[in-house]
C-alpha cells in the first residue's frame, strides 16, 4: 500500500465513531487471525501458480527472450 493510500485510509477512520473503530477493530483482529493460521501451512513461493510462472521466466531467459531493466517501484 503506498503512503497516499494509507493516509486516505487514516483520513477515513479519523472521522469514525467510537463504535466504528471498536468493530473495524475486531473485523481486522478475526481477518488476520485467519490470514496468518492460514500462511502457516503454507509457503506461497512454491505454490503451484508461482512455480509455473517462475518456469515460464526460466523458459524465456533460456530462448533469449529476457530482458534487462531497472527495478521496477510498485505502490
């Protein structure tokens, strides 16, 4: 998330009630709950769709189709 998106994000909650921020609360808590018992068991890097796209990548590089550029900054 870049920083501009967070801020929105900040310039929304500041205008909550307290009882908006109190459920907003306990949804995030109970989200990564879930989200963190669920990376656990599994590591993403080798999950079937990242190990084709990193074989389609070996692939292109392999028939020169690989190209260089500088590091690309994602917001």
């Amino acid at each position: 998330m870049s920083d501009r998106a967070f801020n929105a994000v900040l310039n929304d909650v500041d205008s909550f009630s307290y009882n908006q921020c109190v459920l907003l609360l306990a949804r995030l808590t109970q989200t990564l709950q879930n989200w963190t018992s669920k990376d656990e068991n599994e590591d993403l890097f080798y999950s079937k769709s990242n190990i084709a796209h990193l074989e389609r990548g070996v692939k292109a590089l392999n028939e020169g189709k690989g190209v260089e550029h500088e590091l690309i900054e994602v917001d």
